[in-house]
C-alpha cells in the first residue's frame, strides 16, 4: 500500500526532492557532561560541565533542550521549557544523576516519552510529566548518593512528588506545512486537584558558533522580538520566524556563557545564556529591553483549573520579509491553515502505521510497535566533534591542560564529525556506539531502508574510520573494541530492503575489509585465530574488567571475540558471493573469507574455549607459567558461537567454480584444521551449513540456552545463567579474589561505572541475533529437527517455533499481560495502574532476568528498537521446510 508518507520518503531520496528531513528531532536531551565539552586535565566530563552550569555556560559543540528541534547543521534550535512557579530554575533540559551520583552510575530523572514520528518527521508526537510540586533536584541527588549498589535506585515517582496526581501533562504535537514549515500545538493538562499556574516558554536560539575565534565563523546571527513573535537571521540559514497565537511576551537575550555566576569574572555579556531562566524565576533585569539577541524564548502564563486542558499554538518557519502574515492573513496562519495542517499530517501518519503494521498484530502490539518507531525517529541526534580541535583548543579560548594530548581519544585526531546519527538514547547517551548503531539500522530499515544505509555506512567514512581502519567505539574512549556486527547488519538491511542494492554492498565491503585487517592484526596476540578484543561491549560480563588487562598480564582467549570474528568472516564471505554472482571480482573474496572462517571455527575447537566436560564454551586464561584456566562462566559469550552461521544455496556456490577447488585445496593442506572444520559443515542438496558449532557440540549448547533453569526466562535469554544464582563462579589469581553470579536486576559491582549489567539480565541485541541464527538453523534443516523446548520438557519445538516463541517473549516485556500488566513498569503502582501513564512504553536499555522490569538508560530506544523486526514477524509468510 502507498502511503503519502512513502511517497515523501521516496521523494527525499531522489536528487532534487524537497529536503523533508531538513528540520527534525536533532536536539538531545543533554548537553552537558559530554566528553565533547570537557576540557578538564584528567578527563573528568560529568564535573567538568555539570548540570548546574547547563543553563549560563554557552555549549562548544551541540546544544541540548525538551522536545526539541534543530536544522540538520545545528544552526537553530528550538525547545520548550516550563516553569510551575516553585521550582529555583526553569525546566529547560531533562534532570539526571552524574555517574558518581547514582547508585547504579548515572541516570536521567524525568519523565518524558516519544508517542509518533513518521520517518520524515512530518508528524511528531511527545509527552512529558512535569510536578506541580518543587521539583526534588537534591532530594535525588543525596538519596541515590547515600544509597549502596544492593539498593534500588531511587527515582522521582519514588519521592512522592506525583502524589495526589498534581502533575502537568504536557504533549507537543508537531505538522509540517512544508519541508520548513512546522505546526506546534502544545496541550497543557492540569492532572491535580486544584487550579495551578504554569509558564510556557518556548524557545527559539541559535548555536554559538562565534565565540571561539574560527575563521569564517565570526558572524553573529540575530533574534530580535515582539509580542507573539521571534524572528531570527542567519547568514547561512536566511529569515526564520516563532510565531504564537495570542499575545506572549518576547523576552530575548544572548547565547552566551554567564562569566559572573559560573567563573565570578566581570566583562561578560550584559543579557547572558541563563537571562530568561533568571528573569522569569526571579524577575531579574536579565533580559534585553530592546529585545535583540541570539535566544529568544514566548512567554505564556496558564492558569489552568483541576482537570482542565489549555492549548498554545505556534508555527515555526523560513520566510522572506514580505511573507509576515498580519490581520486575517494571521488568524489564517494560526487558525484555519494550521489546523488542516495538523488534521493531514495525523491522518497520513495513521495510514502510514496501518500499511506498516501485520493484521495479526492486536491494538496493543500496534501501539509499542509504533512507539518504538517513534523513539528511534526522536533519537536522531545531531553529533558534533572535530577532534583535533578539541585537542588543540579554539583560537579564542584558553589552551587546554597538556594532559589531553595524552589522554582520552589523543590518537583520534582525524575523527571529524558533523552529521545527524541515530543514537541510542538521547540523555544517557547523547553520542553513538558503533555495534549500537549497527542495530539501530536493522530497525531503521524496517521503516527507513535509505537511512538505515547511510547511517550504516557513516561510521566507515574516511573522517570517522582511523587510519588504521579500527571503526570508533564511543566517544568515552574510541579506542575500545565493540563487537564487529556491521556486515552482519549491512546483510540484514540488504535483504529487508529487496536484496537489489548491490552498490549498498559494495561500498560496505569495500571499508570493511581495512576493519576485518585491524581485527586480525590487532586483536589476535599470538596469531592462532583465537581472539581476544577485551570488553567487546559485554562491560562486566566475566570476573574482572577485560578492557583494563587480565590481573597477571596474560591473555585471555575470548570465546565472544572469536566468535565474532568466525561470524564476521562469514558475512564477508555471504557479502562477496552476492557480488561475485554480478562480478567475477569478488570470487577471490569469497574464498578469502570462507578460509577464514574455516580457521577459526578449527582454532576454537583446538585451542580449548570448547569445555568438553561442561559441554560449554568459555573464555580462557592462559598464564606466563603456561597454565591454562577456563573462565567456566555459563554466560552469552559461550552463546555467542552459535551466531557464527551461515547458510549457502548450492548455487550460489556454484557461481563461484573456484570455490571448489580452494576448499579441496584447503581439506588436502590443512587436514588437521580441516577434519575440525568438517563437524560445522552440515549439507544437504541445496543448501550448505557453515558454523562454528559442530554437530555434536549444538544440541548441548542449545539444552543450556532453552532450560528455564538456566538462559530460558519468561521475557527472553539471559545474559548469563542462572545455574550462577546458586553456584557463583570464584577464581584466585595471585591472591586476589575474583567472581561471577546472578545479579538479574541492577549491577552490584562499580566495573564499567555500575550501570550496566549483563550479569543476568535480558538485552535485546544478542537475543535477536540468537533468534536470526535460530531463523537460519531453520531455513537449513525446517521442521526436520526438533528438540525439546523448554529443555526437560515433553514439548518439541523446530528452530523457527523457538525463534518465534523467543521472539515474543520478548516483545511480552512490553505488552499487558491477563492481569492488565506490562513486565516493563516491574512492581510500580503508578505506572501499572493509572491509565495517564500505562500505555506510554518506555524502550530501556536491558530488562530484569526474572521478571521483565526495565533496567538501565530509560529512554534509551536504540537497539531496544529492535522489537520493531520482532513485532513485523507477524506478518512474515511461513517458509515450508
């Protein structure tokens, strides 16, 4: 069905289309903390910009506000901020705990949910829960201080300040006229019993890009006001112009930072950044009389009686000095025009949602499938950091502390980013991870395929990629090692977009094979194809912190790393026969990585990270004295070999005749590797089996991942095993104590900050790459194979019916159950009982190992987006067998 939102997103991709994705979601939700506005000497972000500073510190690098919008460049912003007469600041940015303030590290806490996006951001939706009561900033930084990490984190339903339902809720509704014409209409609700007062301000300014003394960038933009109007001019982006319908006091200062409030220092900007926030809170003279500057903000006061709803409308444009409406033109502009604007853009967004929605999905399904789009289209972020620039310093600012150029991201200098990315939340991580991003894409392409590419490809651009062709990890440290999932992805968006798009696949390729060449050259010490790659983004999944070294300084052997690495190579090598099928160049190729793979899949059975005893593969700890000591943790890493598969068509491989003669090569050469190799190569007559998983290693593995007992839980797979629950792992290593349980909920341990735990929890990624590989176990052998599920059970289920009961399990987290409750919200009255908050969903980061409730970054849609794919399996045909 063709929608008119298709229609725009076709349009969009095509040369000379208008620009739909020229305004949008682009603003975070936090600016301050970043390692981007750190210049501290030891590198110490959450205190170097704190909180307390974000409203007087002018920003060097991006800007932040609630639901907020921005050209694709930054040069505008525009945002809302609140005001309920108690609070000591405006409400300008979303509240959170640093990562020393919280118990379990940082934490955003506020209440905020992206309702609807469509792709283009024609329409856009979102809701925010503002207290009528003072809002309980030290309240939730003392009590999350002074609790321990066996405490629950303390959060702001928890300080009763929604008690009595005295809270605003506040939705912003967003229409686009045209690609740069937006409608705002903004439903301020009294929920509590009595008639309150709030203020409404919504801001319009521009990023400072001219106080740091670079050239080409010295112009200063203006923002002049007048009552129920802000008009902006900008050297690049022309006229932009605030409208607000009846008659809101314009109150306008500079972007600029407040030299005597944050350093005590006079010769600062008469009219600074906190100016509106200090004259609406504290009727200071802080704003211009005259009305001009570079950040401007409409003043509404609402009073609003208990239960009832007030509107503001405004629209925000470009426009040229002769198109100001007046009179009726206005009432027009605001009234009528606006309103069939609104009307339009709702409609066609519900048309889009039903086109993209299966007919099994119920009501339910439909709305945490559409809530998820939206949080993924609201975590578009614009990412700014010239990191050579940053090392050096700007030419009108102080010259940072030396110890930069030694310290974080110091060998990064080529990194130069200025685009709009998909990041995976908005506040607690206002910045992109690369395996992050990877998943972000396989959910993107289910909506936006063209994104879903470039954003794919952005990180292997030349001012992303390093020299060395390591792609970053994270702004936090660039030079950690995340796991290696984007040709995996690049397939999973190649065959979801028609399987057509081979210069997609061959541009991916292409930067791929220098990152393939850093993993081997880099990450595999001794040369035996085993590999090690520290952390690889499972944070404290083993006993100690992988990414600091092993205690002794040896090697540990990871049985992720070389899994990744076995799964990679097969990409690479499923990648290259897709080409090689259109050009004989890449036939080469494709016996690169089928050798590869077939090394490493033989190394991992000889080299000992197959535990024959347990039936398990683990990391291994290999000593200077040449101990070797398995890490027996029953975790995903041991899972993750079954994701190292691939199935090959017969003629596929026959498009490549030279394929035979290197694998006959390789079984007559290498027999002892390839004797190994034989037990992961299943074939049938159409089909070829490639794993890292032999025959008889698969079904002990398996009886492991799908016993309740152990990884099976009612919302997905665990991170690790319950068996740890009764039994924890414990190992001395030179005196010191190290060791591994069941912590289903929250981190106990301070590794990696405390706020991510895969200790037992369910996280989305690896259980959708686990289920594509049970998908791909199915392709290959139907419902010929069938094994008990849960194990221990009489029931016998086939690789697609576990994919498919994983699969909503997994989307159950979401979803009300027959007591009318979502495992998500865990044992919150509030959110569980009270309809103002039970249908907002909130997409977390990971969720509790026994019961569902979400964990981690609140917000954070990213790879949790990937319920998206799980919900449209509902509509995917039945493959025979």
């Amino acid at each position: 069905m063709s929608t008119a939102e298709q229609a725009r997103l076709d349009q969009v991709d095509d040369e000379g289309g208008e620009p739909w994705r020229a305004w949008g979601p682009y603003l975070s939700e936090r600016a301050w903390g970043t390692v981007r506005e750190d210049y501290s000497p030891g590198g110490t972000a959450w205190d170097y910009l704190p909180h307390d500073h974000a409203r007087s510190r002018a920003y060097r690098w991006s800007e932040d506000g609630l639901a907020g919008i921005s050209d694709l460049e930054q040069l505008f912003c525009f945002s809302l901020a609140f005001w309920n007469g108690r609070d000591p600041i405006l409400k300008e940015r979303a509240f959170g705990l640093t990562g020393g303030e919280g118990n379990h590290g940082e934490d955003a806490k506020d209440y905020w949910w992206y309702l609807d996006s469509t792709p283009t951001h024609s329409w856009m939706r979102w809701r925010y829960h503002y207290p009528q009561r003072e809002f309980p900033y030290n309240d939730l930084v003392h009590t999350n201080r002074d609790r321990g990490v066996h405490d629950p984190e303390y959060e702001l339903v928890d300080t009763g300040v929604f008690d009595e339902d005295r809270y605003w809720r506040i939705t912003a509704e967003y229409a686009k006229a045209g690609p740069r014409d937006l409608c705002i209409r903004i439903h301020v609700e009294n929920k509590g019993p009595d008639e309150e007062t709030l203020h409404v301000l919504p801001h319009l300014w521009f990023r400072n890009t001219w106080s740091w003394g670079l050239v080409g960038r010295e112009a200063v933009p203006r923002l002049t006001g007048e009552a129920g109007r802000l008009v902006g001019e900008h050297h690049t982006l022309g006229r932009i112009v605030l409208d607000g319908a009846g008659e809101p006091a314009a109150l306008v200062c500079d972007n600029e930072s407040n030299t005597r409030r944050l350093w005590n220092s006079d010769g600062g900007p008469r009219y600074p950044k906190d100016g509106i926030n200090d004259h609406v809170v504290g009727g200071a003279d802080s704003v211009n009389p005259e009305q001009r500057g570079t950040k401007g903000a409409l003043h509404y006061v609402l009073t609003v009686p208990a239960g009832g709803t007030a509107e503001i409308r405004l629209r925000m444009r470009t426009e040229g000095p002769a198109d100001a409406p007046s009179g009726s033109a206005f009432d027009t502009h605001l009234g009528s025009e606006f309103d069939e604007a609104m009307t339009r853009r709702q409609a066609e967004a519900d048309e889009f949602f039903t086109a993209l929605t299966p007919a099994a999905c119920t009501p339910d399904e439909a709305n945490v499938l559409r809530q998820a789009v939206a949080g993924m289209m609201w975590s578009k972020q614009f990412y700014h950091y010239n990191v050579s620039r940053w090392l050096e310093g700007d030419p009108a600012q102080p010259t940072p502390p030396e110890e930069r150029r030694h310290g974080r991201n110091a060998h990064w200098w080529a990194l130069s980013a200025r685009d709009v990315i998909v990041m995976p939340d908005p506040w607690e991580y206002p910045w992109f991870a690369a395996w992050d991003l990877a998943f972000h894409c396989v959910a993107l392409a289910a909506v936006d395929p063209a994104l879903a590419k470039r954003q794919l490809l952005l990180l292997l651009q030349e001012w992303y990629l390093h020299p060395s062709g390591q792609i970053p990890a994270y702004e936090w440290a660039f030079s950690d090692d995340n796991p290696p999932v984007q040709a995996w992805a690049a397939l999973q968006i190649f065959r979801m977009d028609g399987g057509t798009d081979y210069t997609f696949l061959k541009l991916v390729f292409h930067k791929l094979l220098m990152n393939f060449t850093w993993w081997v050259n880099r990450v595999d010490a001794d040369g035996n194809n085993v590999f090690e790659g520290g952390f690889l983004g499972l944070d404290n999944i083993g006993p100690f912190d992988r990414d600091a070294g092993v205690p002794v300084g040896d090697l540990l052997e990871q049985s992720d790393g070389t899994a990744w690495m076995a799964m990679y190579a097969l990409n690479l090598m499923d990648i290259s026969l897709v080409l090689a099928e259109h050009d004989p160049v890449y036939r080469e190729m494709v016996m690169k990585f089928f050798e590869h793979f077939g090394l490493i899949a033989a190394a991992a059975n000889t080299i000992g990270l197959w535990n024959e005893e347990d039936g398990f593969f683990y990391d291994v700890l290999r000593t200077r004295n040449g101990a070797t000591i398995p890490m027996k943790v029953r975790s995903v890493v041991g899972l993750l070999p079954l994701v190292a598969t691939t199935s090959v068509r017969a003629d596929a491989m026959q498009a490549v005749p030279e394929l035979t003669k290197r694998v006959q090569w390789f079984f007559e050469n290498q027999s002892d590797k390839a004797n190994l190799l034989m037990g992961c190569v299943d074939m049938n007559q159409s089909h070829r089996l490639l794993t890292m998983v032999t025959f008889e290693q698969r079904p002990r593995i398996l009886a492991r991942m799908l016993d309740e007992a152990e990884f099976l839980s009612e919302h997905g797979l665990r991170a690790l095993s319950r068996y740890h629950k009764e039994q924890p792992f414990r190992l001395n290593i030179n005196g010191n104590d190290y060791s591994v349980d069941y912590q289903p909920g929250e981190s106990n341990t301070s590794m990696f900050g405390g706020n991510s735990n895969w200790r037992g929890p369910v996280w989305f990624p690896v259980n959708y790459l686990l289920i594509d590989a049970l998908d791909t176990h199915q392709d290959f052998f139907g419902d010929g194979i069938t094994m008990p599920y849960p194990s221990g059970t009489e029931r016998q289920a086939s690789y697609g019916e576990i994919a498919d009961d994983l699969s909503d399990r997994l989307v159950g987290i979401f979803l009300n159950d027959r007591a009318g409750r979502r495992p998500v919200f865990g044992d919150v009255k509030l959110f569980q009982e009270d309809p103002a908050w039970h249908d907002q969903i909130p997409f977390h980061e990971y969720f509790h190992g026994d019961t569902g409730a979400g964990l981690g970054a609140a917000h954070q849609t990213g790879w949790t987006a990937l319920a998206i794919n799980l919900l449209l399996r509902k509509g995917r045909p039945k493959k025979d067998a």
